[in-house]
C-alpha cells in the first residue's frame, strides 16, 4: 500500500518511479576500520563528518578483527565485518585493508579518499539502483520492518550501531588522548530474503542505540536502506 | 601461453641451480605484493658442525610503504611469529634492528620504513644433519592503507659443509643495524633515572659521546604498558658531545620496574635497561 503510495507521488511528481525511490533512501557508506591501524584516523574523521552532516547519507563504521590477533583487541571488532570485507574484497579484487570504504554496496576506495568517496556517493545518489522501499518503526523492544514491492530479490540485513564512542589511546603516554567514532557497528544479521512481494517482519531490537536496515542484492548491491532515528547524529 | 614460457623457464633454472651454482642461494621464496613482501634467508647453504644456524627474515617494503617494530606504539601492530612445522631447530632468537618513530595524528608509532633484516639465530637439536626453517608470519604493512599479510615460508637446508651462501652478507650487515652496548657505539650513559615532575614521571637521561656528536637522538623506551612515549626532549652540550634526553612516562606502578630503552642517532643505536623505582 505504501510503496504504491510512494509510486503514484512519484509519478505525480513527474519523476520516474526508480527517481522517486532513490531520491528516498539514504546512500549506505560502509567505513572497514580498525583502531589497530596507524593509517585509518583521516578515514575516521571522514564518517565522522558524513555521519553529523549528511541526511542523505547512511554512514556505517565496520571494526573488523584481523588486527586483533596482531594484538590490538579493539572493543568493537566483529566477525561479522571482517566476513562482509572479504566478500567486498572477493568481489571487488582487492583483499582486504583498513580503511576502505564501500559505497552502496557497489564502488570501494581507500577509505580517507575523500574526493573519490564524495564522487562515489553523488553518483548512488542519482543511479543508485532501488528495488524497493524498506521501513522501521519500533514497537517496546521490536523492530517492526517493511519492505515494499518491487522488482527483484534481495537479503533483509538488520543492523544495530551506536551513535558515538570516545576511546582512550590507552597504548601512549598520559596526553589524554582519545578517538571519537561515531556509528559504530554492533550487530549485523540476515533477517529475512525478500523476493519482489512486500515484506513485513518483526525482529527483537539488535545490539546497538540505533537501528538500519538495508537491502542486498545477490550481487551484493544494495538496492534498499534506511533506518529507524531521523538522521544525523 | 608466455608465462607458461617462463615459468618452465624459471624451474629448469631452479633445479640446474644447485649443480650450476656451488654457492647456491639459501633464501625461501618472496611471499606478498608489490607493496610489502617476506622472505627466509640463512647463512650458510647447509648445516655444518656449528650448534647455531644463521639466518634472517627479509622484509620488503615499496617506496611509501613499512612495516612495524617489536613494540609498534598506538597503533600497528609487530610481526608474529610462528615456527611450527621446523625440524631440528631446538630454540630461535630474533634481534631487532633499530627503528625509526613516526608520528600521524598524534599516533606514535615505530616502524621500519625501508627494507629490513630480523636477524635470527637458531639453536640445533643436532649439529651437523639436515633442517628446515618453517615460519608462519603474520604482519601488517602499512602507507596510507594498512593491510594485513600471512606468509608460510619455508626453507630447507641439507647436512654439509656449512659454507657461507650469497645471503650471508646480508644477514651480516642486518647484524650491525641491530643496537647493542653503549660502548660498542661509542656512548657512554653517565645518568639514567625515573623522576617525579609536575607533569608526571619522566626517564632523565643523560649521555656522553666519545665519538661523532650527537644529531638527533631519540629514546624508545618499552616496559611502561602497551604503547610507546613520545620523543624525548633533547639539551646538546659541549658541541653536541652531551645530550640530556627527558622523556615524560605515563604513571607507572609502584615497584621496581625494568624500562628497556633503545638509543639511536642517525647510524648509531644502543639498548640499555633502567629500573624505574
């Protein structure tokens, strides 16, 4: 009902159906990070500014754990990043590095590039594919998501991060110093396969302050996101 | 259809080396990218009498490039180590050349920035027969991306006459880099000590040359937690001959403590250890 709805304003608007859904959902950038390593605080710096600036934008820190078992344990590494890297990386032929950024599921680059970056998510912005809208409301401790019609399939991937965390740099001396990120990851997790029909599912509330839910494609594009608080952070 | 050539090639060449080449190459493969590559080397292209084996882990890196320290600082990380899978080697020692402090973001770091040698030195459970140097090496290289390497090196030396091999000269020269006395670089430490100022604990450190001038000496010091202080404060006296070095230190615990600290200046390096009380 509310795709159609979405649609005909659409089509009132003079606008294609696929403009109308891309002008909607926010271009998903996904930073590959990790506190471990010396070349990621300019890439940091970065999500930090799309995450407080952009509305248009889905800012994501991924802490992945392959520096960990080097000997730094960043508290909020996972495996689920380190895995969504690698099929990043099988997919785009470049292994794995911190800091990459994935823009849409779709272009990758060093993740302090910002001109690239920038060019990347203008580009999603205006060709960006969308299959089909995707909505949160929560309901106590549910996540009530719908995804709507369209053309295609995908994977209804939830998601919980946290708006802001300030660490010590408790490896140096006593400065004080410390590393503000903000939407760090704290769970991600299939809930669902979505295959053209609308799509309704509840979930418990993920690990994090805040919620997104995005739409993956087989090839790994994504085709749907959005998330539960207004925007900027 | 050419690099099926060449890599025919490059077979027939290996495997006519040992008979072509009395000295023949006593080094693994090269395992990485363009960036930042590994490789075993030894000394001596077989096991003689000795009780020891010389050898030597190669790192590469690309211009821009480098790799880190045995205590990296804030951020990177130290090679690791793993050899499982050797055969009659009883115990290993790697020395560490001197490194060299970078800073980016207010993040100390200590780095090898060009091509390095960890020297290694390698008990025998039996002098005289066959062994083989297996390591696994985990280790990150890093330029404006850091990436994260595993190497499985291999290298098999036969029993026989011990000879010096091509690489031997490498391990050689690695050797020197790596700091030893204060005497052996012409220093002497006429104070070393932990003192209490308004800022915090400090390592004072006061140095002699009795040979070039001191340019640019840096202090790093291990054993005060995980990270590394910053560069010390440098007073030059008497033309250089003396430095006074300050480094501030984070809070310590009470007790007797054991700081490590590496000295180097341009070419010069020297480790000594001060017990901070």
């Amino acid at each position: 009902m509310r795709s159609r709805l979405v649609l005909s304003l659409g089509l009132m608007a003079g606008l294609s159906p696929l403009a109308a859904f891309a002008a909607e959902r926010p271009v998903v950038v996904e930073l590959f990070t990790s506190q471990g390593c010396n070349s990621c605080p300019p890439a940091n710096a970065y999500l930090n500014e799309l995450s407080k600036d952009r509305r248009d934008v889905l800012p994501l820190a991924f802490h992945v754990t392959y520096w960990d078992r080097l000997g730094w344990k960043d508290p909020f590494s996972m495996e689920a990043a380190t895995d969504r890297q690698d099929r990043y990386g099988h997919r785009f032929g470049d292994g794995s590095y911190t800091p990459e950024i994935v823009v849409d599921g779709a272009t990758s680059a060093v993740g302090s590039h910002r001109g690239e970056v920038g060019s990347a998510i203008e580009a999603a912005k205006h060709n960006g594919r969308t299959a089909a809208a995707v909505s949160i409301t929560r309901n106590g401790g549910q996540v009530a998501i719908e995804v709507g019609a369209g053309n295609g399939i995908g994977k209804v991937l939830l998601i919980g991060f946290d708006h802001e965390h300030t660490t010590p740099i408790s490896r140096g001396e006593n400065s004080g110093r410390t590393l503000t990120e903000n939407n760090v990851v704290r769970s991600i997790r299939s809930v669902g396969q979505w295959s053209g029909a609308q799509l309704r599912i509840s979930e418990p509330l993920p690990e994090g302050q805040d919620v997104a839910v995005v739409l993956e494609a087989p090839d790994g594009q994504i085709v749907g996101a959005s998330r539960l608080s207004g925007g900027s952070t | 259809m050419t690099l099926a050539r060449i890599s025919s090639l490059v077979l027939l060449s290996v495997a006519l080396a040992p008979w072509s080449n009395p000295a023949h190459a006593a080094a693994s493969d090269w395992v990485g990218d363009r960036h930042v590559a590994v490789r075993l080397i030894a000394a001596a292209d077989s096991v003689g009498a000795g009780s020891t084996l010389q050898a030597g882990l190669e790192f590469r890196f690309a211009k821009g490039w480098h790799g880190y320290w045995r205590t990296p600082g804030d951020a990177g990380v130290a090679p690791m180590l793993d050899w499982t899978g050797s055969e009659n080697i009883a115990r290993e020692e790697v020395a560490w050349p001197a490194p060299s402090r970078s800073v980016s973001e207010d993040l100390q770091t200590v780095v090898y920035d060009h091509d390095v040698v960890l020297p290694l030195t390698l008990s025998l459970r039996q002098p005289g027969a066959a062994a083989r140097i297996h390591l696994s090496v985990l280790h990150g290289g890093c330029s404006e991306i850091c990436v994260p390497y595993q190497a499985d090196l291999s290298l098999a030396l036969p029993a026989g006459s011990g000879a010096a091999s091509p690489e031997a000269a490498l391990i050689d020269a690695a050797r020197k880099t790596v700091p030893g006395t204060p005497a052996s670089a012409g220093i002497e430490v006429t104070g070393a000590h932990v003192a209490g100022t308004a800022t915090g604990p400090a390592l004072l450190v006061d140095l002699r040359s009795h040979d070039k001038p001191f340019a640019k000496p840096d202090l790093f010091v291990e054993g005060t937690g995980d990270g590394i202080p910053a560069a010390p404060t440098v007073e030059l006296e008497a033309g250089g001959q003396n430095a006074h070095l300050t480094v501030r230190l984070p809070p310590l615990p009470p007790g007797d403590r054991p700081l490590t600290v590496t000295l180097t200046d341009q070419d010069r390096a020297a480790e000594f250890v001060v017990i901070a009380q």
